[in-house]
C-alpha cells in the first residue's frame, strides 16, 4: 500500500483553512499545493499548512497543473458551488488527454447546485474511474458518531429502532457575499446549510453496518422564508459589503429554513427527520444540533454546550474575531469556547477516513452517491416550500428543477 497520500486543495478559502488544520491529527499525508482563483487565498493556506508542518505546498495556476503534478494524488474540491462542474471538467479533460492521474476526489457540500449538477459530478468522476468521496464533516463529528455507537448498541438493541431525528445548524450568515447570491451558491440556507442536517440525520437513522439506501424517502415538507435580511437595516448592510450588488428587497435569498422528511426502513416502519436551519440566528456563534429519539431513549447534542466557557465585563474590551467559536457573535458577558473547531465539528475523523480510503484504494463510505441523494432532497424541499404543500418522493421533474430562488425570480414579500 501506498504510505502517503499528497492532497492539491482546489480552492484556499476558509474552509479549505479548516481542513488544513484538520490535518494535524491525520496519517499518512501531505498537503502539496494549493490553487485559488485568488492569489492572497492559496497563499495564505499555503503558509498555514507550512506553519503546522502538514505540507510543502505551492501555489499552482490551474487544477490541470495539479494533475500533472507527480506528487498530487488526490484533490480535494473545496471552492465554490457554482465552479462544481468546470472543475471536474477540467480534472476529466487532463486525466483523458494523458497528462496525468489522480486516485481520487473529495468535494465539500453541496455536491452540485442541483440535481442535474451534482448527477454530473458523479458521472465525471466515475468517467475516468476515480475514487470518490463527500465531504460531510457533521457525519464524523465525535458526538455523533459516539452518540449513535451507544444508542444503537444500548438503546436500539434492546427496545427497537430509533424513529425521529431532529437536526439543526444556525449561525448570523455566511463570510463570503457569493453565498448570500442565489444564482451563484443555488439557493440561500436551505441549499448552504440544511445539506448538513438532513445527512448527519439519515446517518443517525441508519443501522450501523447497512447501506444508507435502507432508508427510503417517502415525502418531504418544507418551509422557507426571509425573515431577517429583508429587513432595510439588515439589506443595507448586504448591500454596502457587496458593493451593491445583493439586493434583497428585490432578489433575496431564503435565511431560514425547516422540512420534515419521512422515511420507511427496510421492515416498512415509519421514520421521520425534522431540520431547522437559519442565517439569522442570534448567538454566542454556530450552534450545531442533534437529537435523537427511540421507544426509550434520546441523545443530544448542542455544540454551544462547550466544556469551556470564558466570561468578560464591561471593562473588557476586545477586537471583533472568530477565535472562541465559529461565526462569533460576541466579546463579553459568558461565552463558550469550542477548544479544538477542526475535530468537534468531524474534520479531522473526516480526512483521516478520505485519506485511508484513498491509501487503500476503496470508495469512502461517505461518497458521491451521498451527495446526490442529499442534494434530490434539498431540491424536493425547494418543491415544497414553493407550492405549500407536501410532496411525494421523488416528485416528478426532480432532475431538471432549478429553485426559483436559484434563478433570482423568488421574494417571500410577493406570496400571499
């Protein structure tokens, strides 16, 4: 077996950063270079990854470069949503055209824009015989993947499956303003976020051992709606940090989110996933949270219930950072401290399966086909909360949909 596997990050913002510091805890790797449509970005990770002895990395102009490099091999898909397919496109076109190889790709949430999309990324991978697999770190995280160890082993063996997951991801809104851009990102925080809760759900419902296709989607309701950047003093800040290109009294995009999916298991029995998510959320930061329920038992899970907590009076006084917790909300009064970010929120057990998957040259079991199946459901919600009503799944025309959030024709101040 290979001994190390060198990672090109396509991509050097913030969370391809993330997964950088993730990698202090993970074998048997190396990063080796770093290619972003924006200079200071790549650089930036570079000397980060340098910094923490992960890699010798180096800037490179174009992802075929990163192909051909000899040390590269494997890239890991970290930049935006609406770059999906031009990146593969050109990994498939360098692989095909002899100039180099890879072992595989890893590509961070969401899987595509839409189904159609993200159905093209697979298909492109699988072209040129690529391994594959989905970055979904709140399916690694040690509280989950822990909590679901001990209730199916204590809980679930004993008095029966669990049958209703809830899960929620909250923070005040996205660092960069392409997020913020339906057309660009395909969607607001319903395609940014709910991607996460609706995954880290179905892993929780799934029998340890089984294929998450033991779980089938029946319907799916959702709801969506604007409820704090609409506002004028909130609108006029997107607006000035944009440099007036986000309009949202004219082109919003959804800030909150909910959907209840049903699921039938392999004995026919009834499950159900509720999801909340929200870019108006006010907090200490991002709150993360898991819950799940069985005939007698529950877990829980609350990032912002951190074992570290710091409090600062009024005297104290601070610049504005993110070196507590994530999407930092705050400086004073108590607040929760998340010690180590890259391994609470499953980076660090994420890359460490991708890289010994990679190494020993099988399919992650979080792959591709994850990330199609999520993306069918984050688009069947869409359906939902256009019409108001419950859809069946999979409702029909579900891989030629586009939100109409998507196509910049959607505001929540226009339906009656």
């Amino acid at each position: 077996m290979q001994e190390s596997l060198g990672i090109g990050f396509v991509g050097g913002g913030f969370i391809t950063k993330f997964h950088i510091q993730s990698l202090i805890g993970v074998r048997n790797c190396e990063v080796m270079g770093v290619m972003s449509r924006t200079q200071s970005s790549a650089e930036e990770s570079i000397a980060l990854a340098k910094k923490l002895g992960v890699g010798t990395a180096k800037v490179f102009k174009n992802v075929t470069d990163m192909v051909v490099d000899k040390r590269v091999d494997a890239l890991w898909i970290c930049a935006p949503n609406f770059t999906r397919i031009e990146i593969m496109e050109e990994i498939v076109s360098a692989i095909e055209s002899g100039k180099g190889s890879l072992i595989g790709i890893a590509c961070e949430k969401p899987l595509g824009r839409n189904v159609k999309e993200a159905k093209k990324v697979l298909e492109l991978c699988h072209r040129v015989n690529l391994l594959d697999g989905y970055l979904e770190n709140q399916v690694f995280a040690p509280s989950v993947t822990k909590g679901k160890e001990i209730i199916w082993g204590r809980g679930a063996s004993v008095t029966g499956r669990p049958y209703l997951a809830r899960a929620s991801e909250e923070h005040s809104g996205p660092h960069k303003p392409w997020f913020w851009e339906g057309e660009l990102q395909g969607g607001g925080v319903l395609n940014d976020m709910m991607c996460h809760s609706v995954e880290e759900a179905r892993y929780m419902l799934t029998k340890p051992g089984a294929k998450r296709e033991t779980l089938t989607p029946v319907s799916v309701n959702a709801y969506a709606s604007c409820l704090k950047w609409q506002k004028d003093e909130y609108s006029n800040i997107l607006k000035s940090e944009s440099n007036g290109k986000l309009d949202y009294h004219k082109r919003p995009s959804e800030d909150f989110a909910r959907s209840l999916i049903e699921y039938r298991d392999e004995n026919n029995e009834r499950l159900v996933v509720e999801t909340t998510t929200s870019w108006c959320f006010v907090g200490p930061g991002l709150r993360l949270s898991m819950e799940l329920f069985g005939p007698e038992y529950s877990m829980f899970v609350n990032t912002l219930d951190t074992d570290l907590k710091v409090f600062f009076s009024r005297e104290v006084s601070n610049h504005q950072g993110e070196d507590l917790i994530e999407k930092q909300n705050a400086e004073s009064g108590q607040m929760p401290v998340v010690s180590n970010e890259a391994d609470v929120y499953g980076y660090t057990a994420e890359n460490r399966h991708m890289v010994q998957s990679f190494l020993e040259r099988k399919r992650p079991k979080e792959n591709f086909s994850d990330g199609v199946a999520v993306t069918e459901l984050l688009m069947a919600a869409y359906m939902s909360a256009e019409k108001g009503i419950t859809v069946k799944f999979p409702p029909k025309g579900l891989d030629d949909y586009i939100p109409l959030v998507a196509q910049g024709k959607w505001n929540p101040k226009n339906i009656k």
